[in-house]
C-alpha cells in the first residue's frame, strides 16, 4: 500500500468530524420548504420535509353513543376478544381509531407506498379526521414517523386503539407494516376490527358488489355523487410529481375523507343492526337470513359472554330464517330439536321448513328425505 494511502486512511480515521448522513444530503438537497403556499393547499399545514397534514370534522347522519353493547360482537367477531362475561358494555367510542389509505399501486407489492393516511375518531356529533399527505419519496420517513404517532394515543388508558378499516387486514395495515420495515421503524401496535366480511354477509345477496362505496349509496344512503374513485389514485399522485399540479391530488384527499366518514357510518349502522335487528331493518336493509346465521355462529362459540336479551334475538332470528325455509338456518335447528332437545316433533318441523325451499338440489332433497324419514320411525317408536 503507498503511503499516501496510508496518510489519507490515517486522516479519515482520526478526523473529528463524521461523514455527512444520506437523510442530511437528501434534506439540504432537496426539500419543498419554500414552495409550500396555503393558497394552493387550503387547510393543510407543513408538517415536515413533503408531508402535510390536515385535520378536518365532519357531521355524521346517526346517532353516536358514548359506548357499544356485547351484542355488536354477535356481528362484527372481531370484537369478542373485547366482551366480559355477562357485561353490557363493550367498547367506548374512544377505543376507536378509523383508518384508509391510499397508495401507488392497488395489488400491495414491495414498490408500493401509501402517501395518504387517513384517521378518524368519534366526538360528539360526528368525526375528527386527521390526514396525512406525502408529496415525493424523500419524505416517506417523516411520513411515516407522523402517521405513527396516531397510534400512540388512548383516551381511555388502553393498550392499543381498535383499528377500524374496510378490507383494512388483507391491504391498508400490510402495506403500512410493509412500509414501516422498509423504513427502519417497528409496525404500530393495534387490535383490529375489519367490516369486510360481516358487511359481505349482510349485503351480498342484496347488492351488485360489496364495495364501501356501494354500500354506502344503495344501503346507507349517503351521497358520494362528484367523488373521483380511489382506483385513479396511483396515476393522480404519479401525474403530481410530474406537472406539481395538485388540483386532481386534493380530490383524491376528500375522497379519502369521505371514505372515513363512511366507514365510520357503515360501523354505526351495523351496531345498529346488532342492537336491535327487528327496528333497524326498517331504515337499514339487510339479510335477515344471513345475520341469524352469523348471530348463532358466534353466540355459539362463546355462549358465557352474551345476556339472555342478546340470546332471544338470536333465537328469534333462527326462528324466522328457518320458517323462511332458509336451508341453513331449518337444518341447524332440526339437527338441535333432534340430537339436544330430544323434539322429534319440532326437528320434524324444521325439516319441513327445509323441504319447502325451491332452490333445492337433488342431493339436499335426498338428505332431507331421509332425515324425514328417520324422524317419523323415532316418533312411531316413541309414541
């Protein structure tokens, strides 16, 4: 090795002043401090280098309670964990932290990033949202240092929030995980309630599709009439680092205002809908068959945690289903008359029902048959 190697090697070791960091090359280099004008970002304020923020309350068409009964968990099981055995209070409204996002891409591969986070949190009357707004790549970091920060607070003292989201379990909070490892931070800690699925079961049979946006028009009654849809996201965010033109991107903000404000809508319909089903139905439709179906299931699993109110709405609603000649719904009963109950002549009744329905296969209208079948001989040998 020469000695002017050795020399430069030796100076740099023993230099007192350490090389600049890649974050302080980027932040001298490039920021949007100076192009920052209120005028053409209305309500939102600089929060860091290209993040914005903004925070906004939107009134809301129902009414809020200050807590949740048990039986919102007979809908959405995402929530038992939360239930106490025989107690009548579930949640309070300030466990509650509404969450979207939108994204570059809608498939959530490694290249995709949110660059806009939405959360809501119930108040009186309706909903605070914050949002966070990520204008480049370079301020990803600050992005997400900010947005995490909304995971942190509990008004009530528990642990974690409850992250409330729309299909928020298979997209929303992996990309945000995703993220948070590509970016050196640790994913916030939350429990989670997702309306996918419960929202599916209520309104599949009744609808075109099952989106939010959906259901929000034809069920909840909302207007989104002028919202640019989210899957133009990507090419609006793409085309405003292109032209700095933002007039299209702040349209993709009050969509995902509006996504938060539903999804805070469609959570309150449904503990509507669990509170007293027989009531809600008359403003909210839904699948009466499905939701005895759903209501049993998890009563099922976790009979100790649900009062004998919330017991005799689930077995009403299996009364009606099966009566309906829901196919489900007759033979769940007929199978307890049968084997639990030791009725012969209600399991008979179910099957009935069951008999009556005229989407039928051959293959149920053999089973049926021989359940039929089998009960007369029991009733024959019994009587």
């Amino acid at each position: 090795m020469s000695q002017n190697l050795k020399a430069r090697l030796s100076r740099i070791r023993n230099t007192s002043k350490s090389p600049p960091l890649i974050d302080d090359i980027i932040s001298d280099e490039i920021s949007d401090e100076k192009t920052f004008d209120k005028n053409t970002w209305p309500g939102w304020e600089r929060e860091g280098n290209f993040v914005y923020k903004r925070k906004l309350f939107r009134k809301l068409p129902h009414f809020i309670p200050s807590s949740f009964s048990s039986s919102l968990s007979l809908l959405l099981p995402d929530l038992i964990p939360f239930c106490k055995n025989n107690s009548d209070i579930l949640i309070h409204i300030e466990d509650l932290l509404f969450f979207d996002i939108e994204t570059t891409g809608l498939s959530g591969g490694a290249g995709t990033i949110a660059f806009l986070a939405a959360f809501g949190r119930f108040a009186k009357e309706g909903i605070h949202i914050t949002q966070y707004l990520l204008l480049d790549y370079p301020g990803e970091n600050c992005f997400l240092e900010e947005a995490l920060k909304e995971f942190e607070s509990s008004n009530n003292g528990s642990n974690f929030p409850i992250l409330v989201t729309y299909n928020g379990k298979c997209f929303d909070t992996q990309i945000l995980k995703s993220r948070c490892f590509m970016n050196g931070f640790e994913p916030p800690s939350f429990n989670h309630a997702d309306l996918l699925h419960s929202a599916r079961r209520l309104w599949k049979k009744l609808l075109p599709d099952c989106s939010q946006g959906t259901i929000e028009e034809r069920v909840l009654g909302l207007d989104r009439s002028g919202d640019i849809p989210g899957a133009f996201a990507p090419e609006i965010w793409f085309s405003f680092l292109k032209t700095n033109e933002n007039a299209d991107l702040l349209k993709i903000c009050d969509h995902n205002v509006l996504d938060i404000s539903g999804l805070s809508c469609l959570f309150l319909a449904m503990a509507e809908i669990a509170d007293d089903p027989f009531m809600a139905i008359k403003n909210i439709p839904y699948d009466t068959e499905a939701l005895a179906i759903l209501f049993y299931r998890n009563f099922r699993k976790n009979p100790t945690l649900y009062n004998e109110e919330e017991k005799g709405i689930m077995e009403l609603l299996m009364e009606r289903a099966a009566r309906n000649s829901f196919l489900p719904a007759a033979i769940i009963l007929a199978i307890e008359a049968e084997w639990s109950l030791h009725n012969y002549d209600l399991a008979l009744q179910y099957t009935e029902y069951a008999l009556m329905g005229s989407s039928l296969t051959e293959s149920q209208m053999e089973e049926l048959g021989k359940r039929k079948k089998r009960l007369l001989g029991k009733m024959e040998r019994n009587s």
